[in-house]
C-alpha cells in the first residue's frame, strides 16, 4: 500500500491516540515528520518524541502529553495536502483559536510555528493546524 500523506497519516495516528487515551504512539519516521514531531514538542503539545530503528526502518515514538487525564492536543487537521497545497504569506498565516492553538508552516528557513513563522516574516506552505 503506497501513502500519498504520510503527514496527515502521522496527524490521524496521533489523533486516535489521544481519542484511545494512549500514552505513545508510533509513525513510521521521516526528516519531516521529526520536525513537526520537534515543534510539537517545543509548543508543549506532546511530552516527547524519539526517532528509533525497528527491524531496519525508522520509526518515530511519540510521547502523548496529557492534563487533568485530557489530551493536550484536541484537534489536529492537515491545511495542505499534496492535492492541494496551501500556501500563505506572513501576514495570512492564521491565528488559531484567537493565538491559544498554533499552525504549523514550512518556511524557506525550515518548519516553523505560526508565531515563529510571523517573527521572522517567512511566509510558507501551510501544513497544519493544532488546539
């Protein structure tokens, strides 16, 4: 079976998790993939992540981040997919949930937070949107 989202894959992977309550999942891991896995982490909406080898493949082992025994992350949606890219300048990257979620754009400088992307003015492709 060949994937033509693996980002939106690993978003699905991690919304069933925190839906199933889960601690950690898994996703098989990619350069990009660890990036938004990094972002997500450095934003605290998952406690950790670890690129590991499993029978020769790569796999990304996500730490869920829960509060009062609710996910940290309630909604997880895929803004560009490889059908439809969506691109934004700096000035239309979307403020989430009045600035309490965040969207995550691949700049030119590499993968950054909506705030992070706003900073430094990149504008990008706008890949994904989290609360």
């Amino acid at each position: 079976m060949s994937m033509t989202d693996p980002v939106a894959d690993m978003l699905s992977r991690i919304r069933n998790a925190c839906a199933a309550g889960q601690r950690r999942v898994e996703v098989p891991a990619s350069r990009l993939k660890a990036e938004v896995a990094r972002i997500l982490h450095d934003n605290h909406y998952i406690a950790d992540y670890k690129v590991l080898e499993n029978d020769g493949r790569p796999t990304l082992r996500i730490a869920l981040r829960y509060h009062n025994e609710q996910p940290v992350i309630r909604e997880m949606r895929r803004m560009s997919s490889p059908g439809l890219r969506r691109y934004v300048k700096s000035r239309e990257i979307p403020r989430i949930k009045n600035g309490l979620g965040m969207a995550i754009v691949s700049t030119p400088k590499g993968l950054m937070s909506d705030s992070q992307a706003r900073a430094a003015n990149l504008g990008g492709e706008l890949l994904a949107v989290v609360w």
